[in-house]
C-alpha cells in the first residue's frame, strides 16, 4: 500500500465556482486562467469543468497547445505573450491570442507573415508596474499594432497591483483615460476585482484563484459568504499515536511542549508533499471531520497534531490538510503564505485523483 497521502481534484467544484463568476460578472465573458498548470490542479484533469468558459488563459505556449489538443477551439490568450519569432509561428498554427505588452513584442509581429492575423490583447501598465506600455504611451502602441499587417483584432488590457484592499479606482481612472478614444474590448478584473469590483468587470475578466475555490486575498474569512467551493482536497491518515507527559516535546527543534498530558496523531504529510514547512503550531487541521491544530514543527514527511478534540482518533483515522472543511488560505496565512502558493506547490508524490465525476480514478500526478 502506498503512503496514505492523497489529493482529490472536484470538477463540480471548478463548474460551480465557474458559475459564481458568471452570475457576479453577468456582462463579461470569462478567461478561465490555468497557468501554472491550473493553480497545481492540472491542466488535464481541470480542463473537462471549463466547458462554460468563453475563453482559456495561461502563459505557457505548450500548455497552450495541449489545450488546442484537448479540442478546444474557443480563445486560449498567452498572458505574457511571445519570446521569440518561433512562438509566433505557434501562435499562428494554433490560433492563439498573444498578450503584447511591449514594442520588442510589437517587432516580433511585424516581422512575422502568419496564414492568418493574430489577435492581440495589448497591454497598458495602469500601475503594476510590471508588464505593459505606460498610460502615456498607450494610444501610440495601439496606433503601431493597428498598422501592423500580422495582428488581427487589439483587445484593451490591464491588471491591478492590489484589488484584494478596494483600491484600485486610480487605476481604472488611468485606463479609462488613456483608452478613451480607442476601440476594442476591456479586459481589467482578475478574481479579486471580479468579486469586489464590478466597475472594473467590463467586457473580459480574467478568474484564476477563485476558480479553485482560493481567497484573492490569501485569507480565507475574506472569501466566507462567497460560495466558493474548493477544487482540491488534500488528504491522509494517522500513522502514528503518541501520548505525551507535561513538560515532553514533539519533533524537530523541540518547538512544541506538552503543558499536560496529551495524545498526539502523527499525520503522513510533510513540506516534502507541499504542506509548508513554516505552518506553526495552531494552524487547523481535521481529523476524522474534526477540527484540531498542528503542534510542533513539520518535518519532510510527516507533521504532528493534537488529538485532544478528537479523543476516538487513532491509527487510519482519515485527516483533511485542506480542502473543504480546512480552507487552503486557513493553512498558508499561519504560515506567511497564501492558498495560490500552496496549491502550486501540490508536490509531485502525491498521487492525484478526480473526485466527483470520476470516482476512485487515482493516476500520477501530472506536472
Ligand atoms: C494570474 C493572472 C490573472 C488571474 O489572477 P487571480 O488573482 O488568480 O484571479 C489574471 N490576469 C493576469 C494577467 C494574470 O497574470
């Protein structure tokens, strides 16, 4: 029998949460975001719950083209566009929408003779400050890809440096204003601005985090209320039971004392499958549907937590890391993180199976 560590993938979970976006942005169509190898859920087994999207969005160009492979012929946009003239050539075959965001991308397409021209989503830094033309700048970009033979329609894009706090009108103003004369669709909200900001929806929004049931924010009580539903469970067993006398410690570093006596359960998760090393005592975990908290410090393999509310437990009792009794943000807040990191960071020993539509299906995890 293999360690007792698993991670169930729920499709429904990602079709609902997909829904909610619908409902809270009615006007927009969607891009379904699934960089990173869809947020660590992989991109296979999500991609059967993005059937209502209207539109994918990743970075990678292979992973863009394994979502061509799939057989979908909806749009699939390259949010950090193209590198170089062969990524071009890819764009052309598979008929991607290229993000582009600077005049090197601009040289790339005019350089380029496409069979057919390559719609752009040309992008305006509003105030990230990370990637895209200035406000400043913006019209003349746009004017540049207009008479540029290769590119098809130009899409208006943007993306906000903190939707999670409510401030971000000054970047919309900065938008608004440098796009006012020009034509082509708006494209600004990423999960946060969809659940918080419908100004800000316009004619595209771009959900990755929600879609798995995460907290923009990385704090979970931010998104309590919404109905998000987590899209990854991840989950093992106690294999191990201590009883411990006051004044004894648990693990490494001996971070943790006994204040009385106490039965611990040794859960099969460690940093090595992704939980993260720097969860402190308290953060909450469940056991046998219970709720508890982890005590001493997480080691490869294995972590620590306190049986105390759960007397029954023992040895085989089953025990949720995270999913949907433990929010994913509920584990990687303690910790300095946040539920995005975490559910990247799904380490590749653990096996990966499809919870609701595909019952008892375990396969490797793909990365
Ligand atoms: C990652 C990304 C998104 C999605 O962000 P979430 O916070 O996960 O919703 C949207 N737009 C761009 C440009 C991105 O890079």
């Amino acid at each position: 029998m293999p360690r007792p560590i698993s991670a169930r993938i729920h499709l429904d979970a990602v079709r609902h949460n997909l829904q909610l976006v619908k409902r809270t942005a009615p006007s927009s169509r969607v891009w379904s975001v699934i960089k990173a190898n869809a947020y660590g859920h992989g991109i296979e087994r999500i991609y059967p719950a993005l059937a209502s999207a209207d539109g994918i969005a990743l970075l990678d160009l292979d992973e863009a083209v394994r979502v061509r492979e799939f057989g979908w012929t909806k749009p699939v946009l390259l949010l950090e566009g193209v590198f170089e003239p062969d990524d071009v050539e890819t764009a052309d075959r598979h008929r991607l929408t290229v993000t582009v965001h600077c005049d090197e991308q601009l040289a790339l397409l005019n350089a380029a003779r496409p069979r057919e021209r390559i719609d752009i989503q040309l992008k305006m830094n509003s105030g990230m400050n990370r990637l895209g033309f200035r406000p400043g700048d913006f019209e003349r970009a746009f004017r540049r890809a207009s008479d540029i033979e290769a590119i098809g329609s130009i899409g208006l894009m943007s993306h906000f440096a903190n939707a999670d706090d409510g401030a971000i009108d000054w970047q919309i103003d900065e938008f608004d204003a440098a796009t006012r004369h020009l034509s082509g669709t708006r494209s600004l909200s990423n999960s946060a601005a969809v659940l918080w900001h419908p100004r800000a929806h316009r004619d595209w929004v771009r959900p990755g985090t929600i879609l798995y049931g995460a907290s923009p924010t990385g704090c979970a009580r931010h998104i309590e209320g919404c109905g998000l539903r987590a899209a990854m469970t991840l989950s093992s067993r106690i294999i191990g039971v201590q009883t411990l006398q006051p004044g004894e410690t648990i693990g490494y570093g001996r971070t943790f004392t006994a204040d009385r006596a106490m039965t611990i359960g040794v859960v099969a998760c460690g940093y090595a499958d992704g939980y993260p090393r720097h969860a402190p005592t308290g953060t909450p975990v469940a056991v046998d549907g219970v709720r508890t908290r982890i005590v001493g410090r997480v080691s490869m393999d294995m972590l620590t937590v306190d049986l105390t509310p759960c007397p029954s437990a023992g040895i085989g009792s089953s025990v949720e890391l995270w999913g949907e009794q433990i929010r994913v943000d509920e584990v990687a807040e303690p910790a300095g993180s946040i539920g995005y990191e975490l559910m990247c960071a799904l380490a590749r020993r653990v096996p990966v199976s499809i919870g609701a539509d595909i019952p008892n299906k375990t396969e490797a995890h793909i990365a």
